[in-house]
C-alpha cells in the first residue's frame, strides 16, 4: 500500500465520519503530505458569507524573523492582524493585485490590520528581511480548511453536489490550484499534487 492510501487509511479509521464530514488529504506524488495546502469546498448552488465567520480572529504574525503562519486562509470581508512579536523592526508588504499595501516599519508589541475584500492570494514580504514570506489565501466560501502536518483537513459540509478545491502557492498547477466536482459531501477524497521548492518570491505572486 502506498504511503499516503495507508496515511489516510489510518485517518478514516481513527476519525468516524459524520454525514456530511468530508475527510480530505493532500500528498505530493511521492506520497509524501503536503502542509498547507488550503482546501475549500463550493456548493454548486452557492454559499453566502455568515458574518459570523467575517468577523473571527485571524493573525499572521511576525516571530522569529518569519511569518506564521506561512499560509492564512481567511473568508472575504476578514480583518487580519498583523503582530510584531520580534525584537526587531519589520516592513511588511504586498504587491499583489487584490491588496497592494505597506506597513512601515514597526516595532515589537505593535500590531497593524488590514481587511481583504477580494478572494485570491496575497503574497506577503517584509521590506527589511527579504527571506521573509508567506500567503493569505482569501476564499469566498464558508468551508475551508488548511491541511495539518499529515496533509488532512476534515469539513463538515452541507448535503449538496460542488466543487473540492485544493490550493498551494508552490503547487505546479494554472494558478496553484486544482478542483473536482463531488455529489457526495462525507466520506473521504484524497489528492496527489505535484509541488515544488523554493516558494514563489514575496510579493511577485
């Protein structure tokens, strides 16, 4: 058995799925997991944004001279906080098209924010530290997940057909992103994806 069916075998054992919960894992093709990889799942009808979900916690913070995490999925309409928890200054940035801005440079116990209204991907770098970087995934979508360690996320999900999504800002696809239609919503999927090393330079995503 393959080291990511024998993984996820041992998922489905350990977890009883609930109808409706949607056991996923993400490998790359040597089976290996794949951490975060942001999984979301799009009813073919339509699902609209619970405020309740805007209005969560969400950091990405700046320690030990990186950003954690290094990837932050975050429905459209959410406010981010961005800590410096570093003994340094930090000048933290973004380049891409659905949120351009710039925090000059601030210190540790100072936070700035920012809200993202579009879905996409921000690609954060820090102006003074250029091995710096990480990715607000920004989803329009109430069911997303970010893949643990082991490559898994588990979503509960409406009884309804859709669209399985997995996204990764080093995954070798058209806009680091591959889908599937799915009719059933429990159960379990599993996706092979090929990726690769370094990430994409802060920034120029």
């Amino acid at each position: 058995m393959k080291p990511s069916l024998l993984i996820f075998s041992l998922l489905l054992t350990a977890t009883s799925a609930a109808a409706g919960d949607l056991a996923t894992i993400v490998t790359d093709t040597a089976g290996k997991p794949v951490p975060n990889a942001v999984v979301t799942f799009t009813p073919d009808s339509g699902a609209s944004m619970p405020a309740a979900e805007k209005s969560k916690a969400f950091v990405m913070a700046q320690k030990n001279v990186q950003f954690v995490p290094y990837v932050l999925a975050v429905p459209a309409g959410t406010t981010v906080a961005f800590p410096n928890e570093d003994r340094v200054n930090h000048h933290v940035y973004s380049f891409s098209p659905i949120a351009k801005f710039q925090f000059p440079l601030y210190g540790k116990g100072k936070s700035r924010s920012m809200t993202f209204t579009q879905p996409g991907t921000v690609a954060l770098g820090c102006n003074i530290h250029d091995s710096m970087a990480a990715y607000i995934r920004v989803v329009s979508t109430p069911y997303y997940a970010t893949t643990d360690g082991a490559g898994r996320v588990m979503l509960k999900l409406p009884d309804t057909a859709g669209s399985l999504a997995v996204w990764h800002p080093n995954m070798d696809a058209p806009d680091h992103q591959i889908a599937r239609s799915i009719a059933k919503t429990s159960g379990s999927q599993a996706f092979s994806v090929k990726v690769h090393l370094p990430a994409p330079t802060a920034g120029q995503y």
